[in-house]
C-alpha cells in the first residue's frame, strides 16, 4: 500500500502522551516513538475502511476475533499506535496481540481500567494546542530575528547566520551549480553536502518544471533547497538535524529575504516596493505599507486571454493560466491588448488597492459579457454597476404595460415616499385619483407596491428609463 497521508495537524509525541501520568498508560510492544495525529476510537472488527492514517486507535476488542489480522490491518492503515483498554471485555491484554503489533512496528498501548477514552481524545487535543502555540511563537520569534538581520549592513551573511541558528543546522547561499557562496552554521558532512548539491540542481530557477523547493534526507540529515527568485538562479540550501513543525515557513520568509537582498540594485522606487513586499510577509497591515508605495494613483488591471500576459509598462503582474493581475503605478493609461479582454479599476490610493482589485474583476466580467475589449471601473454608487443600455432594456420591458399618466403618477409618488397627499398636490389632481392610478399600475404590473424591493426595483426600472415617460401600450384609467 501506498503511504497513507496523515491528517494536516500539528502531531503529537507519543512519549508526551505516556509521560501524563494521570492517564496512566503503558507502552508494551512496538517503537518507542511515533506521532499521534488525532484518536480514534472503533468496534469494528477491521477498522481499516475508516482510518486516515496518523491516529491513535482506541478499542477495547470487543470484535477482536483475529489478533494478527487486526494488527496488520491496522498497521497497514498507517495508524500511529494502538490504544488497547482492559475490561470490561478482557482483564488484560491478549498477549496475541502484543505479540503481532511488535511483528507489524504497531506501537501498542495499555489503557487502564480508570482511564477512559474521552480523557485520552482530550489529553491528546490539549497536548496539540499546546504545540501550536509553541509552533506560532517560534515562527513569530524567527520571522522578527530574520527580519532584524536583513536590516543589518551586511543583510546576506546575517540571515544565513540566523537561519541556521533557528533551525539548528547549516544554511548556504548556493550558486545555480550547487558551490557554496556564503554558509553560516555547522558544516555538513561530505554526503549531505554532496546530496544538497543534487537537490539544489532539482529546484534550479530556469529548469521547466523545477519545483520552488525540495527536501530529502542523507545519513540522519534533512535536506531542504529553496529556489530564489532573480535572474542569478541562486538557491537557499539547508542541512538540518530533524525538522520540526514550522521550519518550512521560516525557512520561506528567508528564501524571500534573500531573493530580495540579492537581486540586482533596484531605483529608490522599487526598493520601497520591495520593502512594502518585506513588511507584508512579515505580517504588516496594508495601511502601514501604502507610505513605502507613494502617494501616486495605482490601476488595478484584471486580464482573461491566451499567451504571454499583456505588456502594460509594470513589472506587477500576477499571471496564472490564462488570467492576469497587474498593478500599473502612476496613473499610466490602459489601453486595450489584442487577444485579451480587460477589466479596469479606477485609480487609487495604495490604502485602496483591495477595493481596486473588487473593481476590475467586475469590469473584467461586464466585458466579457458585453464581448468587448475593455471595460473601466464607473464611479456614481450602485446604478453605475449595471450597463446603462441594459439597465433601459430592462426598464421598457418592466414599465411596458404602463402609458401616461401611469408612468407620471408611479414616479412621482414614489418620488414623494408613498405620500398620496402631496402627489395629489404635485400632480394637481385629487388624491382618490392618485390611488386609483396607483391600483391601476399595481394591477398592470401584477406588483405590491407597498414592498419596498417592488418600490426599489420600480424607481431604479424609472431612473433607468430615462428622465420622461416614454409611450407604450396600455390602458391609463
């Protein structure tokens, strides 16, 4: 069988779990270390059909028929240990039992009498908070120890130093053949180092089909090359101990740090920019970046086409699978692309941005609709959402069983809040003729007009119409 895919949890130590005393557990066959993913307890006589792999298995064998068959099953599930519980069923712990898990590397559990299943699940939960918590402050605490040393004087060597001080291990700025240029930690051994050198040439920038970063293992050490972003094709290699939860994120926010510090000498415009892109990852709210980003207006520019995204004079772009975002700075026009439809947001500050993008996805979708090349953002609140050409079709089918002076009377009552009086006196008629007029475009239309959505539509379906009524078909009084 394949390797099972465990749960995506923080695991939990069995050591941990037996060393809580008040459960009083004891491991009696199997390896002595494996991690808990979350626990399952089942009756069934093959619990292999729901298992998902990671869990400890909770059963007081009260199917158990077979004790080498359930073992195996188990195992092959790729359960992480088996939690078994004496009595009521049995007085102990069927020694065939034990003797099968430490065939099948199947770490076995006793489960006292005194112990329920529900405190293991929640020993077992508290425990995995427990390194959550711990998982998120180490990686806060790294991602500010990072940080602090690229804003040192010499950024490269001190973010290598930090990372592999955070990491317990080696860390290198690797050229694209895989040769050291600068390293900070314990120097690894020949083979590792030789294995890294294979893993960095596995994550090239430049390779199609090479993956941002990769791992494996050589002679008990963990492996990890991370590709950095630049034309140089740099790569961040690791040599580490073990890994524990957490050293992919940090080991990211360094390989970004990194790409940043060298890449070719940027303006002053775009080291603000990578600055911003910096204190982002780090966790900054986008108001506290917008500064770094300038005062002047950004277009948010959303594109559906084939090929190469459309060339719109900005190095933001965002592309994937024939959908582009781009970020044009400095109120550049935009105009249409051949083989791309357009969506534009209006111009913004850097603190607008996320409503710019809202923007040009819906522009790009009235484009597309209207099967037109481009299509800008309009400002004017919620009427300026909807196409003004459709917007009036709309209107003269909705009004259509209406003629004068229905069309005069609906607008102006509704004009007036529903108030029969002052429409009598606006339209210099007598309020009963107000309301038998109104009853006679609520019959037409087939509407309540004492619903505000019915309201709403109406006066929306009037405006949209135009400023006077036009002339349709119907009867009047």
């Amino acid at each position: 069988m394949p390797d099972t895919p465990v749960p995506p949890t923080t695991p939990v130590p069995l050591s941990a779990l037996l060393a809580r005393t008040d459960l009083g557990l004891r491991q009696i066959a199997g390896p002595p270390e494996a991690d808990v993913h979350w626990v399952h307890t089942s009756e069934m006589a093959d619990p292999y059909p729901y298992l998902l792999g990671g869990e400890l298995l909770l059963t007081a064998g009260v199917q158990l028929t077979d004790p080498e068959r359930y073992a195996a099953r188990v195992a092959e599930a790729g359960a992480a240990a088996l939690g078994f519980g004496v009595t009521p069923v049995y007085d102990t712990v069927p020694a065939a039992l034990v003797d099968a898990c430490e065939r099948h590397g199947l770490p076995l559990l006793e489960v006292p009498p005194t112990t329920t299943f529900t405190a293991i699940a929640r020993a077992v939960w508290g425990l995995m908070t427990q390194a959550r918590h711990h998982e998120l402050r180490r990686v806060s605490q790294a991602q500010q120890g990072l940080a602090s040393a690229a804003a040192r004087p010499d950024p490269v060597p001190a973010v290598l130093h930090q990372l592999a001080t955070r990491l317990g291990g080696w860390a290198g700025l690797l050229a694209p053949e895989g040769a050291a240029l600068q390293a900070a930690g314990r120097d690894p051994s020949p083979r590792a180092s030789a294995a890294l050198r294979h893993l960095a040439a596995v994550v090239a920038p430049g390779t199609p089909g090479s993956p941002a970063s990769a791992t494996d293992t050589s002679a008990d050490a963990h492996l990890a090359a991370y590709a950095l972003a630049g034309p140089q094709g740099l790569v961040l290699g690791i040599v580490a101990e073990g890994r524990e939860p957490g050293d992919h994120t940090i080991a990211g926010v360094a390989s970004v740090l990194l790409s940043l510090l060298t890449a070719p000498r940027q303006g002053a415009g775009e080291a603000a920019r990578s600055a911003a892109l910096v204190r982002l990852l780090l966790g900054a709210a986008p108001g506290e970046v917008a500064p770094l980003l300038g005062a002047a207006p950004w277009t948010v520019v959303h594109a559906r086409g084939e090929g190469a995204p459309p060339d719109l004079g900005s190095p933001l772009v965002d592309a994937d699978d024939g959908h582009a975002r781009v970020l044009v700075p400095g109120g550049q026009e935009v105009g249409p692309r051949p083989g791309w439809t357009l969506g534009v947001s209006a111009p913004v500050a850097a603190d607008g941005l996320a409503a710019a993008d809202a923007q040009a996805a819906r522009a790009l979708r009235r484009a597309e609709a209207a099967r037109t090349a481009l299509v800008r953002h309009r400002t004017g609140g919620y009427a300026s959402l909807v196409d003004p050409e459709e917007a009036a079709a709309y209107a003269r089918q909705l009004l259509a069983p209406l003629s004068e002076p229905l069309l005069t009377t609906l607008r102006t009552w509704l004009s007036l809040h529903g108030s029969w009086d002052r429409t009598a006196v606006a339209l210099g008629v007598h309020r009963n003729t107000v309301r038998q007029r109104l009853a006679r475009c609520a019959a037409l239309l087939d509407a309540d007009l004492d619903d505000m959505d019915v309201r709403t539509e109406l006066w929306l379906a009037l405006r949209g119409a135009g400023g006077s009524a036009e002339s349709h078909s119907g009867q009047c009084e």
